[in-house]
C-alpha cells in the first residue's frame, strides 16, 4: 500500500502571535512542518506534499527535505488539500491529511490510521473521548442544554482516506465550501461512513502561544 501524506501548512500565525506562517514557527530549534513531515514518515508514510502560502514559498521550500513536494495552497484549508492532491502522484492507494500544527503526534498514531485503511475503511481519523462537561449556549451566551459525552469525540489528524475517496469526495464540492472543517466532513458528506482509531494526547494542535509553550515543555 503506498501512502502519500498532506500537510496542510498554509495558516497564519495570527493566534500565535507570529509575524510568519504558524507551520514556520519553531519547535525545539526547528519548524512545527518539518515535526510533522518527520511524523508521518516515521509512522510509515512513503512521500508528502505540503501546501503553503504562495509568499513563503521559497522559506518552506530551504527548511523541508528536497524530497518533499512543496505547494502553493488556498485561502480555506480546503482549497489547499485541492492543490496538495492534485500534485499527488496517482501510484497513491491511500492519503493522509495532517496538520502542520500538530508537530508532536506520535509514530503510532500514524501506523493505526495506515492498518484501518489497509484493513478496508475507506476513511479513518484518530480521536479522544471528550472529558470535560459540554453545553450549548444560546446568542445571549446562556447555556439552554448538555450534551452526553459518551459518544462524543475529538477528532485529530492525521486523518486517512483512499485516495479515489477523497478525490472523489473533493470533485462533489462546489465554491470554497468554508463550512467543512476537516476532510472527513467532506468525505461524509458525500455519504462515505468515517471510521476511527484512537488518538493521543501529545497530538494537540498548537493555535496559540500557550500551546507552543506546552510542546516546548513535552520535549
């Protein structure tokens, strides 16, 4: 089975206070990109492309491996797995699509999204129970019910797909579509059943300074 792993690494750093790309921002000494395309190559992935933004190019380009194909992406993270999988060679059977975000996220994590979809599912995401309370809250910020955190989760990447799938799921979108959030939300939409795996707690997304500081921390 031949992987093929996205890094969607397009975002600003805006909530982490950096005058740069947040996927450029360091980690230990080193980019949070070049953690993630390290995790996925560690977990089993055969080749990544990574789609930035189109003025730091040049920047991705010095700090990635020469090996890593490198993207212009979009202005919705949609968009940018658009341009990631189009550049993807077609030898692909199956696509993982990571955050540059989630530097730290463990080998393992990898392997287990990689064995679902060997096994058959046609898509896969890691997740974590939710463990605090969850409540909605109405426009006045009033919380009006409670939800039951059984049979919630959170859901991380790297998130797998067959490669047909998303392609497919990706050619059923019409504009920008800024309301999906993930690629399996895409992937459901066009009525294909999501499966998981179990995540981890060291893959959490960095968004804003503190959680920098966390990672920093974990290393």
């Amino acid at each position: 089975m031949h992987a093929v792993g996205i890094v969607a690494a397009a975002g600003s750093g805006l909530r982490l206070g950096a005058e740069l790309p947040k996927a450029l921002v360091r980690l230990g000494g080193r980019p949070l990109v070049c953690w993630a395309v390290e995790s996925l190559r560690a977990g089993g992935v055969d080749e990544v492309v990574v789609a930035v933004p189109e003025p730091q190019r040049a920047a991705f380009t010095a700090v990635l491996p020469a090996d890593v194909a490198v993207v212009v992406g979009g202005d919705t993270r949609t968009a940018s797995v658009r341009a990631a999988l189009a550049a993807a060679r077609e030898l692909a059977d199956v696509v993982l699509v990571h955050d540059a975000a989630r530097p730290l996220t463990p080998p393992d994590v990898i392997g287990r999204v990689l064995r679902a979809l060997a096994g058959g599912a046609r898509a896969v995401v890691p997740v974590l129970p939710v463990v605090d309370t969850t409540v909605v809250v109405d426009e006045g910020g009033v919380v009006i019910g409670d939800l039951p955190r059984p049979p919630l989760r959170r859901v991380q990447t790297p998130q797998g797909f067959d490669r047909v799938t998303l392609v497919d799921a990706y050619a059923r979108l019409h504009g920008d579509a800024t309301g999906f959030t993930d690629d399996a939300s895409v992937v459901r939409a066009a009525g294909i059943p999501v499966h998981t795996v179990d995540g981890d707690e060291r893959a959490a997304k960095i968004t804003v300074a503190h959680d920098l500081a966390l990672a920093e921390h974990q290393l």
